[in-house]
C-alpha cells in the first residue's frame, strides 16, 4: 500500500487501486475545512485528475466526526467582497473537479458532517454515513447559505423541498433522516462502513434520479409561486432586513435554477456579498460568543454524579427536570408530596417529547426521584437550593442542611434578586455558596447567569461552570449585585414599556416596534409570560438600587391576581394560553420614539454594568443579554449595535431623550469614561 502525507491530509492507496483521502487536522478536535486544508486538497485532487485511481474515499480521522464545516475564524477576515470571492471561488473549483472525476467517489462519514464538509461530501458521488452521524447545512445560522456549491447540489440530490427546508431552517438531520430525503446514498452502522464503501467503488451503484413530480415544481411556471410561500414562511420568523441570507437563498434558486453553471457562479457572490455584510459578521460573533462561554469551564478535576434539588416549584421542578434529562442522578426535596408527584408527571411529559422511545424515557425517570425526606443531600455534590424568594427562609435552611452536607459539596442557589452576601451569614463554609441563576422555561432558556459573591471560592465557581456546561447551558460569570445582568438591564425596558402604555400608547404597538426592532417577544407580551406578579417582585427589588419608578397599575393588577398568561389575563387577554390580539384604532399614530426610548433605557443600564464589571468584558456582557433576553442576535449584542450606530449617536439620542422624557435617561458615568470598540 502506497502511503503519502501532507499536513492534514493522508493518502493511502490500496491493493484495489482505490485512494483513501484521511483527514486529521492537527491541534484541533474536529475537522474543518480551513485555508491549508483546501489548499492541499487542491493539490492532491489536481494528482487525481491527472491519474485517475479506481476510485476516492473521503474520510476522517478524527473521533468527533467527519467535517464540522469552513473555518469560521476566516470568515472575519476578508477585506472585500471580491477578496472573499476569490477564495469562494478557489474551493468551487477544487469541488467541481471532485464532481467530476471519471472515478466513483465516497464520502465515509461518520459523526458530524456539517456546512462546508456536508458541501465536500455533496461534491462526491456517493455518502455513506454511520447511523448516529448527524449531517446539515446550518450556515444560515451565520447569516449566510452554502457556499461551496451545497446549494445546488443538495437540491440535485433530494429534490427542491427537502433541500430548501435543510438549508433554510439550518437543522441537521439523523442518518436514516438523511438517507430518506436523498441527501446520502446509505445508512450504516459502524461497523460496516470501510466495506460498504469499498464495495460502492468496485460495484458502484445506479443513482437514483427524483421523482416525477420535481419537475414541475421547478418548472418556469411553478418556481415563483413556490418562491412567494416560502418567502412568506420564512418572514414570518425573519425579516428580510434584519436576516438577508434565506431570502437570498430563495432568489437563488428562483433566478438561477435553470441553469447550474449560472446558480453555482450567483451561489458563490451571493455568499461572498452576505460574508461582509453586518448580520453575519454579528451572527459569526455570537456564535464565537456561545464558544467562549462554554470554554470558561477550565477546571477538569471537577466532578458531578449527584445533584440534590431543593424547592419542587416551577424553577426547582424544572432545573431537577433538565438535570435528570442530561444525565445526572437528581434527588428533589420538597415540602409536599403533590408538588413532587407533579414534577415527576411533568418530567414524564417532556422526556416523551424529546425521548420519544419509552425505553429511555422510563431509564431517565429513573434518575430522577422525588425525595421529600432529603435523603439525597448526604451524597450530593451540589445541592441546588430554589425554595421560596425569601432570604431569612434560605438562610433557615442553609443552616439546617450544611452540616448533612458532603464536606466538598458546593450550594447553589436559584435566587433571582438576593446577592450572596444576605445568604452566607449561616453557613460554617461561606465560600462554597454560589449563585446558579436559571431563566424561565429551564428547557428553553440557554443562559445560566453563575453569581459569585464576595466569598464564593473558585472552586464553588468552577463546579457551578462546569455543571453548567454540561447540562448543555451556557455559563455567564456576574458579580453578586442587584439583578445580576440579565433583569437589571430587562427591568429598564419593561418599565419603560409600561409607561408608554400609561401615556396611551396601545400594547400592540409597543410590541411591533420591539419586534421590528429584533427582539423575539415585545416587552408587554413577555411581562405577561414571565407574570406580572414575578415583574412586580424583581421591579420593587431593584427599585431600591436603580431609576426605575413601579407602576401603580402593575401593582393594581397584581393585587386584583390579574398576573399575565399563567391566570389567562394580564396586559393582554389569553384564551387556551393564546394570546388575543386587541384591534388597532385605524386612525391611531404612534409617537416617534418608541424604538428609542425602550431600547435606549436597555443600552443605557448595559453601559452601566459594563462600567461596574457586572459580567467580565464587553463581549460576556453582549453573550449574556443575547442569551439571557434574546436581544437581537443580527445586532451582534447591545455593545455591538453601540458600536455599529456610532458612541457619540448613541449617547446624544439619550441626551435628547434625557431632555424631553426625564432623567431616567440620563446617560450612565460610562458613555464618557468607557470606547466601545
Ligand atoms: P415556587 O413558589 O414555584 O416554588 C418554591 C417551592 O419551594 C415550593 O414548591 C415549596 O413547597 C418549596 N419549599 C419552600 N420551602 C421549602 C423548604 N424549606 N424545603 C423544601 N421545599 C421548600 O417558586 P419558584 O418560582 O420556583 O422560585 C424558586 C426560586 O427561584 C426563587 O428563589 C426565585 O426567585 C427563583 N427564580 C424564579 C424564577 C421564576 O420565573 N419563577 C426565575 C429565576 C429564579
């Protein structure tokens, strides 16, 4: 067996003639296609070209799978449009002569085969993959589509519908998912895979070709009536201004689709013009941002195998829910048996949704286990406390458990607005007390804010990290001060919400502009989901430490148990847990800064925690408000969209604002001391 080795790649031809192109890219856990890679591709396949072998094996040599896609870090280096291009158009040229090789080609994959290595694997003729590997194109997560011929090929290989639908939700599909919709040629367990994909090249299968019926939906005639639905889905979750990549998709395969030479040209400066536009440069941030996170948990000697819940309410319930889920044996105290039974049917419900399998819902149920008497506490590593908001009954308890505690065990507590300091004075261990502030809903909210106090220990810090981490949330370090970062800076925007809403602004309208805006709920609608009563706690305990005035027609609600979604009314009505839009008068005009003054007052307190190290650095305090509130992913975090618009913009709107509304806009000490850059 002939053998040749480059950097990432190694050649290794066989007894059978047939060349098997291994990758391994060096210091780097996953595979991905950066400049060298391409660049010794392109060499190796201008080999092939010129020699023809019996046939090429694409595969890895890496345990995470087979290609996790283009290097993300590049895609923030271009200095033009056409600088972009030009390298497009280099990886266009390396596929298409892949494509067109005389020889049969195999993609093996196994793992993840996302973006541009699902792209590589499209280039080959065959792609067989291994039953659990996952494949996608998720670039428009990045605010760009395929860029490397992916989106013609994948609509060549299963059809417009099923290639649109991947490439414009981004989701990644299972094995035998992918090998029913076309995008592989087989599915196959593990053990199979070198012989499956030798014998494709000695014995190469017939392609299948699409069924009947893709003709006419790409025909002249039927393209831009299928155009206009799936414009109209997708601007339902995104507007055209704000994610330009789905639509830019869509015209693509419109304008272009008859004619290939033409769509994979269009694809490439399509790609290149989306790269250096603001939403994917800011998308390409946030999703830098998840990694930094994620790479705060540094500490590898920490170690979890039990977790003990106290409090078995809508948080405790939920976080013990989620824990078990993730795999942690989870032990859940609680005061009464009815509320524990609850969460037991409540965990039931979710594993179906998301197991589905009986078999793996009944062996998760098994790690979670109603515990009234607390016998759970004596092996916990970390016990989570999210009883009542209350600091003497927490401080009571503190008391009551630390000495049945392991002596390593660290406590969590679940408060949304207590700092630590109120919390430690019963403890014999002060500084194994740290914050795990979990959002509402556990299962969808990503961020978990750690809150460390004055004597929270590294360690208590690390651990809090890192389970974190592992149960697949995102951990964003903040120091133990009123609201954390997350409600501090909501509060602002909620309360001016209500205020509009005082002076006669209609709800519905207050929402649309925070919707325009980007935001994914407007504020009025998530009051009533978060409920009013939870609003009126976390506004009267910052009310104390901030500008920030409580509303009396919030407290009258509260009062009257009109609490938002949860009693059916609130600011909106809800019917079946929908919430009822109220008509608009026809001949209503809105003030004109609406947009200014709720997204002002958020950016104003984002400068001030950013000035008082609320969170660790410009870009945690961006990743914890697009993961803590949703703020608008496309604008790259409130600092960024500060950056973006221009400081001095930003701070003299706030001045006006200041000027006409009251110095509840008074621009933060911040705006002069701090350069956004
Ligand atoms: P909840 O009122 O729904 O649940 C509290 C539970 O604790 C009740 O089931 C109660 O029986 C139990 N409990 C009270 N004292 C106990 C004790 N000594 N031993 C055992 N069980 C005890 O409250 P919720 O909303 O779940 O809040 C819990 C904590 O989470 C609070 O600190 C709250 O501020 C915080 N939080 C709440 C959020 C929310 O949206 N509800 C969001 C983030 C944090």
């Amino acid at each position: 067996m002939a053998k040749k080795k480059y950097k990432n790649w190694t050649i290794i031809n066989d007894e059978d003639g047939i060349s098997w192109l291994h990758l391994n890219v060096p210091k780097s856990s996953a595979n991905i296609l950066n400049e060298q890679v391409i660049i010794e591709l392109e060499e190796i396949v201008k080999q092939l070209v010129s020699k023809p072998p019996t046939g090429v094996i694409f595969l890895s040599d890496k345990e995470s799978g087979f290609i996790a896609g283009a290097d993300i870090n590049e895609f923030t280096t271009f200095e033009s449009e056409q600088a972009a291009l030009v390298n497009i158009n280099r990886a266009h040229a390396i596929f298409n002569a892949i494509e067109n090789l005389s020889c049969p080609t195999v993609a093996l994959i196994h793992g993840f085969c996302l973006g541009g290595g699902m792209e590589l694997a499209l280039a080959c003729r065959y792609r067989i993959a291994e039953e659990d590997s996952r494949l996608g194109l998720p670039e428009v997560k990045l605010g760009i589509h395929p860029g490397f011929g992916g989106t013609v090929r994948s609509i060549e290989r299963m059809g417009s519908f099923a290639a649109l639908d991947l490439i414009l939700t981004g989701r990644s599909l299972k094995a035998r998912q992918a090998k029913k919709t076309g995008l592989i040629t087989y599915s196959v367990p593990q053990r199979h895979l070198l012989t499956a994909a030798k014998q494709t090249v000695l014995k190469p299968p017939k392609i299948k070709s699409l069924p009947w019926w893709e003709k006419i939906i790409n025909s002249n005639l039927v393209r831009p009536l299928v155009a206009k639905i799936l414009s109209k889905k997708v601007a339902k979750r995104a507007a055209r201004s704000h994610y330009p990549a789905p639509y830019a998709i869509i015209d693509l395969w419109l304008k272009h689709l008859n004619n290939r030479t033409r769509m994979l040209e269009e694809e490439a400066k399509s790609i290149a013009h989306l790269l250096l536009g603001k939403t994917a440069q800011n998308l390409i941030r946030v999703f830098k941002l998840t990694d930094e996170l994620k790479g705060l948990a540094k500490d590898k000697s920490v170690s979890i195998n039990h977790i003990h819940v106290i409090g078995g309410g809508v948080m405790g319930g939920d976080i013990a829910i989620w824990c078990a889920l993730q795999g942690y044996n989870v032990t859940l105290q609680d005061q009464r048996h009815e509320t524990l039974a609850a969460v037991i049917q409540r965990g039931a419900k979710l594993y179906k949704k998301i197991l589905k399998q009986t078999r793996l819902v009944n062996s998760t149920l098994d790690r979670l286990t109603a515990d009234i008497k607390g016998n759970g506490l004596v092996k916990a590593d970390v016990v989570i406390e999210a009883i009542f908001e209350d600091a003497n009954v927490k401080c009571h308890l503190f008391k009551e458990i630390e000495p049945k505690m392991k002596r390593t065990a660290v406590i969590a507590t679940n408060t949304s607005s207590i700092p630590l300091e109120q919390l430690t004075g019963s403890l014999k261990k002060p500084d194994r007390l740290v914050g795990l502030h979990f959002f509402n809903p556990v299962s969808k909210m990503p961020l978990v804010e750690i809150v460390v106090g004055e004597k929270t220990s590294k360690k208590a810090q690390q651990v809090a990290i890192t389970l974190t981490k592992k149960i697949k949330k995102l951990p964003l370090p903040v120091t133990s001060t009123p609201g954390f970062l997350v409600n501090r800076i909501l509060m602002p925007y909620l309360t001016e919400a209500v205020t509009l809403f005082e002076e006669g602004v209609p709800i519905t309208v207050i929402d649309k502009i925070a919707l325009e805006f980007g935001m994914p709920m407007g504020p009025i609608e998530l009051a009533d989901t978060v409920g009013l009563d939870i609003c009126l706690h976390v506004a009267e305990n910052l009310a104390e430490s901030m500008p920030i005035t409580v509303s009396e027609h919030l407290r009258e609600l509260v009062a009257k148990k009109i609490l938002g979604k949860k009693t059916g009314q609130g600011f909106y009505q809800f019917k079946k847990g929908k919430l009822v839009k109220p008509q608009l008068k026809s001949n209503y005009v809105a003030p004109t800064d609406i947009k200014e003054r709720l997204i002002l007052r958020l950016i104003n307190e984002t400068m001030a925690c950013l000035r008082e190290h609320v969170a660790g650095s410009k870009d945690l305090v961006d990743a914890g408000i697009i993961f803590g509130t949703g703020f608008a992913p496309f604008h790259g975090g409130p600092l960024q969209y500060v950056k973006d618009r221009g400081q001095e913009q930003v701070l003299m709107a706030l001045e006006n604002l200041e000027k006409r509304h009251g110095s509840r806009f008074k621009p933060d000490d911040g705006w002069k001391s701090i350069v956004i850059e």
